[in-house]
C-alpha cells in the first residue's frame, strides 16, 4: 500500500513516528509490527485492520487498496456535491 500511494518508507514511518527502518524491516518480513502499529498503518490508509492482516496476496491487496481509494474519491464527491446543493437552496 505504501508504493502504491506513492510513499517512501521514511514518509510512512514519519505519519506513523515509527523509526523508518522498522517499515523495511516490515516490508521484509525480517520483523512483525506491534498490534499497535497495525491500528494506526489501518488509520492512515483507511482500511481495516482485517485487510491489512488476512491479504497476503500482493495482487489482492493492491485491488482491495485501488477500490478503498475509489469509495474515498466518490464520498468526496458526493460530500461536495451536497455542499454545493444545501448552499444553493439557502441562497
């Protein structure tokens, strides 16, 4: 998830004040974060814990990221087509 929203790892390890290394260590499989790490890795990307645990299938995870960033887009969307909409009508 992290290339694909086009982060480095010393980017994610700064929104999520980890050390950068622990993110290679991570991607690596040489170290496994803390359930705490996983929660707030879950925040940042706006997905479930779930996701991040069960999808081993880089293909899969990369399909479920696509589809999450494209609800995110269309909410946006939705949200600021009724900002627009409520302000015309107080008008």
């Amino acid at each position: 998830m992290r290339k694909m929203a086009g982060l480095t790892q010393g980017q994610l390890a700064e929104a999520l004040k980890v050390n950068p290394a622990h993110i290679s260590h991570f991607e690596t499989g040489k170290r496994r974060p803390s359930a705490d790490v996983v929660r707030r890795v879950a925040l940042y990307f706006k997905v479930s814990a779930d996701v991040l645990l069960a999808v081993e299938d880089p293909k899969a995870s990369r399909v479920l990221y696509s589809l999450i960033k494209s609800i995110d887009k269309y909410q946006q969307l939705w949200y600021n087509m009724n900002v627009l909409i409520t302000q015309k009508w107080i008008k």
